[in-house]
C-alpha cells in the first residue's frame, strides 16, 4: 500500500485507546501544522503495521481513489469494533479542536490550546456549567444532554471550569470561535466592529491627533457576545495562515482539477431525441464532442489591432472591403443583378442589383466574421498541425501584418486569394470528426457559447448573410481583377465563369451557406417561442410577468406622468426661459400629397400662425436680462456665450429624446430604433415624404423605413398617432423653439455644419426590444374585443402592422404568453389612428384630437369635485362605521344597566326592554346598508342620534 494510504487510514483496532489524545498548547502557526502531521503520520494503518516515519511532516496529497478506498476499508473495520461505554470512547482531533463522540452528539468540541468548550454551531465560547442552559435556549437539544456523560467526556479532554479572560492579540486564531470583520485604531491596539465605536475611541483617546479618513480592516474573535471579559475582542494574525489549505480543501481543489477537463469538454448525447433540429441537420456537436470549448472559441477570437497575435487583420479586411464596394460604380447593372441573385433556376435573375448598405457603419459589422474566419485559419496554420484549409499564405500574410503596413497592397492582395480559393473551393467530407469547409468551421466556432452549447437557428441566420454579402464582394472583386488582366473581355463573361460559385445547389461554400440559411429559417419561423410574458392578473390583465422580473401596468402610467411632468416643465422653465409665448392654432392644414423639397405643415401658407420662425428668438433678443444670459454686443456684433447656448441644448436634447420616447411608448404599437433614427420633419431631395404629418386631428409620425428596406427596397407607410401632450409640444417646438436651436448650433459649432444638418432629424437611440415584446402582450388584452381575437396568423391586423411585422411574427415571437391569442384584422389607414387611441385611453393620456394646448391637458388631468368627494367618503367610511357601531354597543350596554336596575327596583321594564332589542337586531343591518352605499355623514350622525333619542326614551 502506498505511504499516502497508511496516512489517511484510521487507527487500529486491536488496542482500543481510553485516553483522549490531546494537542499540547502551541504558540505558533508552525506547530499548529506540526501537531497534524505528526499525528497523522502515527496513526496506524488496518492494512499495515508500519508506521510512516516521523520525519516526513508534509506527505503528498493523496489522490481521490485512494482516500475513497481508505474511508471505505477504514469504516467496514470499524464497524466491526466492540462497542464500549462513554468513557472509554476514544477521542479525536482536527486542527485546534478536541473531539469526543458525546460532545460530537451534542455539537460541541475543545479548543486545544485553552481547554475551554466551544459550540461548533454558534461558534462561541462556553463554561461547562452554561452548556445545558446553551443547548436548550438557542438549539433545543436538552433531550441529548446527561450530565454523567457530560462530566465524564469533559474530565477526559481536561476541559477548564471557567473561560480564558487573558487572550490578546495580534495573535493566530483561536480554533473554535468565529471570525469576524473589525476596525484597528491607528494609534494603539484598540479595535472594534463597529466604526461610531472607534470615532468615539479615537476622540476620547487621541483628541490631539488628526482624524483619519479611513480605519485599517482586520480580522477579529471574541469568546462570546455579551458583557464582561468574554466579550473582549483580539486582533487576529491571518498573513500567517495565507496560503495553506486544509486537507479537506486540498481534496475539493484536486476533484474539481480532475473534473475541469470533462466540464469543459462537449457530451454529445447518445440520443436523438435529447438533440435540437437544429444541431441534428448541422451535427456541430459531434465535431465539438471531446474537445476544450475554451480553445475552440479562442480560434474564432476577434484580434485587437495593438496586440502581438495578428495586428492590423481587422484594419486589413475593412481596406479591402472598402475597396471592393467601390467597385459598385463600375459595374454593369446586370452583373450586380446576377450577383444579386442567388437561386436563378428557381426564381430568375433579380431584378435588384446588389448594392451598398443604407448606413455606412453596417459594414464594419458584415466584415467581422471574414476576419474571424481568417484569424481561425492563420491560428491553425501557426500551430503546425494539420487541418483542411492549411495554406502557405496565411503565413506571408502573418508576416505582411507584423512588419508592413496592414491596408498596404500586398496584404490586400493576399487576403484575396486566400479568400477566393476558400470560397471556390470543392470541399468534400472526410472520415475524421472535423468540419472540412473552413467558412462553415468558422460558423461553427462563431455559434458556440462558452459553456459548449450552441445559438438557436434565429441567431445563426444573421452570421450567414454576413458572409454571403462578403463573398459577393470577394468574386466582384475577382471580375474586375480579371477584367485588368485582359482589358479586352467582357465583365458577363467574367460574371457567367464565376456565377458557380455564388449561386445555390452546387458544390460550393456559398451553396452551403444558402442551405443552412434556409433551413435555420425554416426552424426559426416554424418554431413557437416560449413565453416571455406570464400574467400574474388574468382578469384585469393589468401585471405581468416578464422574464422573470414583475411589470405592473400602473407603474408604466406613471413612467408617462412623470415624463409629462419632466417634459412640461424643461419646456416652460428651461426652453421658453419663463417666458409667456405660444403659437395659437385650431387645426392645422396639412398637404399629405406635397413632394415640394422643404415642404411640412409648418410652410404652408394656409399656417400663418405657424411660419413666423424667428417669435422666440426675438423674445429672447428683446428681452436685456435672457440677451445677457446668451450674448453680449462687443464691438457692434453681437457675441454668442457658447457656455450657455451649449447648455439649454443640452436642456434641448432631453426634450427632444423626451419627445421620441413618448412617441415610441404611446403612439400604439412601437416601432424599431433603426427606424426612429432616420425620420424628418419636411421633405427633402433624398426622400420627398416627410415623416411627420397631419391627418386631420391628429399629429402623427409616419414610419417609412423597415429594417426589410434594403433587402426589397420598398418602403411602407405606418402612421402612429401621437398623444395630446406631445402633440402640442412637438408643434410648438417646431414652430418656436426649433429656430433658435439651430441658431445655438451654429453658434457652438461653427465648423461643424453637419450638427446643424442633424437638427431637423429626428434623432433618438433608444433600446427598445424588450419594450415591444412588454406593449405586444398588454395591446393583445386591452386592445382588442373578446369577440374579435379569434383570427387566423395569415389575417394581419393593424396593431401588429403598426409595429412593422406580420400577425403570424406577432404571434409567434411578441409578447407570447400562454393567454396570448390573435386580434382582428382592419388594413385601413384611420385604423392605425384608431389604435395609437385605444393604447392611449388605456394609458390615461390626453388624446391628440381632444387637446389643443398643454395648460388645456393639464386642467382634464385633475379630478373634478364629485372624484375628489368619492375618494374622501372612501376614505372615511371604515371610520364611520367603526363610530357607529361604538355608539350602538355603548347604548346597548347603558339599557342593559338600566334594565337591571328596574328590576332591582320592582318596575315593569318588559315592554322597552323588548323595543330595545328589536330595535337594535332592525338597526344594525340597515346602519351597515346605508354606510355601504355612501350617505353624508350629517345624515348617518342625524339618523343615529335619532334612533338613540327614541331608544333610550
């Protein structure tokens, strides 16, 4: 047996032992570790008779069989031990406690170096007279306790009669008591847990001395809590005891190091049916089976550009995109119409050419699995093993990006012909477990979450296109090159030689993409999501559940007051400057078919009240005390103080953003953040239909772009009437305050004209996903009728077209909940209107067409005199009816006394003693009935006195 097992094994059973082994005291950490190991290494194995020699005072850890072995040999042979009696148990130790089988019984040990008696649960300190007291108040386990065995086990561990009133620290820590956090005073040894005890410390004690701003933090014990010595605190030595483990703690480390490998490693089930769709049509998870999650992720890992992995890669590959979509330009309409069409043999040559994206950020993003597809391949080509894919000129392209400049033409050049061979390449499978294609490798790789699982289908979709509109630029690229080579040709023929290579059903990368695409689109849109609403109120349908976390619709109608609130107030104090100034209207005509470039409602001639810009900027200007506050006249101009122009646009943007996120959240079902962000007030040369009208009553906001705009390249139009506050405010804004904003712009920025382009954009970022699955769920139950939410997902209805998507997406992704069903379907242009309304009623806000002015919304918002009286007779009727009844108990007690005492007396009381009861049996339910329904209490205290007066004579 090896020596690590003779240690761990229990003593032998041959000679029971009736002495207790006890630990001589110690003054030092180091013989603390002494004392165990020595006795560990003279504790006898069952299996051998030998000894580990004295000397080896730290033996090696064993492993994790063999301490199971040990236990289990060591607990079969000594269950097979002759019983004994309480006194003849043998004790045991663990580090700086003493242990006995009956005190073990009743949680108790001694600390080895005073001998006093600790509570192994309370971790405190006691004297042996206190015990039985101790258990039975704070444990109730008197029933366990004999004070026989008591004594006895306590004589045989030589526990003292009264705890230690003389520890002080700094010293190691007492074995048995718990340690706590504490303050050390600076000056002398005093400490405390308590900071107002150690202020009040350092000011009686150290007057002179400056305060300081902070205690130094230590560890503390104390025997027990209470009053007296026992409750005195010592510093505790733990630097010490930095460091060593125990070796419980040593076994835990060793299992879970045992245990990392396979929690890192993927377990592929043995059963289908424990596996996704998704993952069965991939198998991803059989290439991952038995490799470490961790580095397969670090192959995908996106390289910084200061680092020394492969500097530069991602500055690389935006140069050559950005050089690839300048090439658009000089391509023939139908080449980009061929690349823009993916499947000709089913659905023809598009139409469409390819093109750019809308914003211009967008393709930072496109390129970023390109780079990390790259990064895998130059990691595994760097490691020297092999694996399909490998190429020599990852390395020279490796070498470009340390040494050369990385946007310099021959790292551009490299990354083309890797790219290009990859992409044209037939990969076939091989017999091993490894994706061969490094593109869907990488896809893999880029799918894969850190704790081995992998992202649904609907988050795997936006990677492929990713990568398909990259390899659309990558051949484009390769047409033009060719083109150079032989100027002669004709860039079709280039386009018909490579179409191969970008069109489905061959052999190819991009063939594979478009089929996982296709069929992660199919899981993700036949796929029912699980509910992220769960009502908690099924009847008024007012509190919800959402991800867990409680949203009660009365704490989002007062996210709307307080907002109206803010909103009115940054507008009349900050914007306006206290100034009484209004632009007056009654309706407003608005020409919905006007393609005019700068045409809005605020231009029309038929507005006179609306066009004269410049009202609020004269009022500022006219006025001496608001022109200091701006501007001063130096030198006959007038000089903008840029401090405060900045800061009432900052005042300015708040309203703004105030503005928009009433807009989102009242104006019926909200719309996406990309396409708040690209919204103007007026026509312009880009796009000649504004996005904020006039239909009728209502100022409403007009969405236009989709996020499907760029993919069909067809707008919609999807009107959301706005609320009577923000209404207002929007108008006055446009008419008043807009002026002197891009005035200030101007001001602020002079050499940036693009803030002042900004100004009559609609700009706003606000996140939002969560927000529409929250208001898709409540619209479902307020806003539609009972005998209308029967629909079939193909019947789209305007609530769900408001929101930009269809009834089945609707009912399929928003707002899903297990009472969630399908609402009526209305495709007319009022019924859009009609439902920002409904939302809002339920929201409690004024309307857009019963509103014409803030101080008008206001003045509805409060509650009229019959409200108010309501509330105040509800408020007091739980009073009233506890007064009546008081009144009517006191009276019934007063005749009974009365009735008594004629009785005493000799007279006939029968005749008012019954009247009395009957009246009050007649009395009591229609007092009740009458407080229920709500008289004035002149009436109630009028009846009452009454009944009592006719009562009592």
């Amino acid at each position: 047996m090896p020596p690590q097992d003779e240690i761990m094994c229990s003593p032998t059973a041959t000679k029971p032992s009736t002495t207790p082994t006890v630990t001589p005291q110690a003054a030092s950490p180091s013989a603390w570790s002494n004392m165990l190991t020595e006795d560990d290494v003279n504790m006898g194995s069952p299996m051998s008779d030998k000894s580990a020699p004295p000397q080896q005072l730290q033996p090696p850890l064993p492993s994790l069989l063999s301490v199971m072995q040990s236990h289990s040999t060591s607990t079969t042979q000594a269950s097979q031990l002759p019983s004994t009696s309480t006194s003849a148990t043998p004790a045991s130790h663990t580090i700086g406690l003493l242990h006995h089988t009956y005190l073990d019984s009743l949680n108790l040990a001694v600390n080895a170096e005073f001998h006093f008696l600790t509570c192994q649960i309370c971790q405190a300190a006691l004297a042996p007279g206190e015990v039985k007291h101790h258990l039975t108040k704070m444990h109730g386990t008197q029933s366990r306790y004999n004070n026989h065995q008591f004594k006895l086990a306590t004589a045989a561990l030589n526990v003292v009669t009264e705890l230690p009133s003389h520890i002080t620290g700094p010293r190691p820590m007492v074995h048995g008591l718990k340690v706590q956090d504490g303050l050390a005073c600076s000056q002398c040894s005093f400490i405390s847990r308590s900071g107002e005890w150690l202020r009040q410390h350092y000011s009686k004690s150290h007057p002179t001395m400056p305060k300081p701003s902070s205690w130094r933090a230590c560890k503390v014990q104390q025997l027990r809590k209470g009053a007296g010595d026992t409750q005195a605190l010592w510093e505790v030595e733990t630097a010490r005891d930095e460091g060593r483990s125990t070796l419980r703690q040593s076994l835990v480390d060793s299992l879970l190091k045992e245990l990392e490998p396979t929690l890192q490693v993927v377990q592929t089930p043995l059963d289908g049916r424990m596996v996704s769709p998704w993952l069965l049509t991939t198998r991803w998870h059989e290439h991952m089976a038995g490799k470490d999650i961790k580095q397969l992720c670090s192959l995908v890992a996106l390289p910084k550009n200061n680092d020394g992995d492969i500097p530069g890669l991602r500055d690389a590959v935006e140069a050559y995109y950005e050089e690839a979509l300048s090439l658009l330009d000089k391509t023939g309409e139908l080449v980009l119409q061929r690349l823009n069409s993916p499947d000709p043999m089913k659905s023809g040559i598009s139409n469409t050419p390819f093109h750019k994206h809308l914003h211009k950020t967008t393709m930072k993003q496109y390129i970023l699995p390109v780079v990390a597809l790259l990064a895998m391949l130059i990691r595994q080509e760097y490691s020297g093993k092999p694996f399909s894919g490998s190429n020599p000129r990852l390395m020279e392209l490796l070498a470009v990006l340390r040494i050369d400049d990385p946007q310099g033409r021959d790292a551009l050049d490299l990354i083309h012909q890797l790219l290009f061979e990859v992409w044209t390449t037939a990969w076939t499978p091989q017999e091993d477990r490894e994706i061969v294609d490094p593109t869907e490798r990488c896809l893999a790789l880029l799918t894969l979450k850190q704790d081995g699982s992998f992202k649904e289908p609907h988050e795997v979709t936006k990677p492929i296109a990713m990568f398909e509109y990259c390899m659309h630029l990558t051949f484009l690229k390769e047409i033009h090159h060719r083109l150079e080579s032989d100027p002669d040709s004709d860039e079709l023929e280039h386009c018909m030689d490579l179409e191969n290579f970008f069109v489905e059903k061959r052999c190819y990368t991009f063939a594979h993409l478009r089929s996982l695409q296709h069929r992660a689109s199919s899981l993700a849109y036949d796929t029912m999501s699980l509910p992220q609403v769960w009502w908690t109120d099924t009847r008024t349908w007012k509190s919800m559940l959402f991800r867990g976390e409680q949203v009660d619709f009365a704490d989002i109608c007062k996210v709307f007051e307080q907002t109206e609130a803010r909103l009115v107030q940054i507008w009349e104090e900050v914007i306006l400057m206290g100034q009484d100034i209004r632009v007056e209207y009654d309706r407003i005509a608005d020409d919905l078919v006007s393609k005019d470039v700068g045409y809005s409602f605020l231009s029309d001639a038929r507005n006179p009240q609306l066009t004269h810009w410049d009202q609020l900027l004269r009022k500022f200007l006219q006025d001496e005390d608001i022109f200091s506050h701006f501007a001063m006249i130096r030198e006959n101009a007038i000089v903008w103080n840029r401090s405060t122009l900045q800061a009432w646009l900052r005042s300015y943007a708040e309203l703004q953003s105030l503005l928009l996120l009433r807009a989102q959240m009242l104006s019926g079902a909200p719309t996406r953040g990309t396409e708040l962000t690209a919204m103007t007030y007026r026509n312009t040369q880009a796009r000649p239909t504004r996005n904020l009208v006039v239909l009728g009553k209502h100022v409403s906001l007009l969405c236009q772009y989709l996020k499907t705009t760029a993919l069909t390249g067809k707008d919609k139009l999807i009107p959301h009437a706005l609320d009577g506050i923000t209404s207002d405010i929007l108008v006055q804004d446009l008419a008043l305050a807009r002026p002197f904003a891009e005035v200030a712009a101007r001001a602020c920025f002079p050499d940036k004209p693009e803030v002042v382009d900004l100004l009559p954009i609609l700009h706003f970022g606000l996140t939002i996903g969560s927000w529409r699955h929250i208001q898709t769920a409540w619209k479902c139950k307020l806003g539609c009728a009972v005998e209308d939410i029967i629909e079939m997902d193909t019947e789209d209805n305007v609530e769900a077209l408001q929101a930009g998507h269809s009834r089945s997406t609707e009912n399929r992704v928003y707002g899903i909940s297990i009472e969630a069903l399908a609402g009526a379907a209305e495709d007319v242009l009022p019924a859009y209107l009609n439902a920002s309304m409904e939302w809002q009623r339920h929201c409690q806000v004024p309307l857009g067409e019963e509103v014409d002015r803030v101080a008008d919304a206001v003045v509805k918002r409060l509650p009229s005199t019959d409200d108010i009286a309501a509330k105040v007779m509800e408020k007091l009727m739980p009073a009233l009816k506890g007064m009546l009844q008081e009144v009517l108990q006191s009276s019934t007690g007063h005749q009974g006394q009365s009735e008594k005492r004629d009785k005493g007396k000799g007279k006939e009381t029968s005749t008012s003693h019954g009247g009395l009861m009957d009246g009050n049996k007649m009395m009591m339910p229609a007092i009740m009935m009458i407080t229920d329904i709500g008289l004035p209490y002149s009436l109630l205290t009028q009846s009452t006195s009454q009944n009592q007066t006719s009562t009592l004579e």
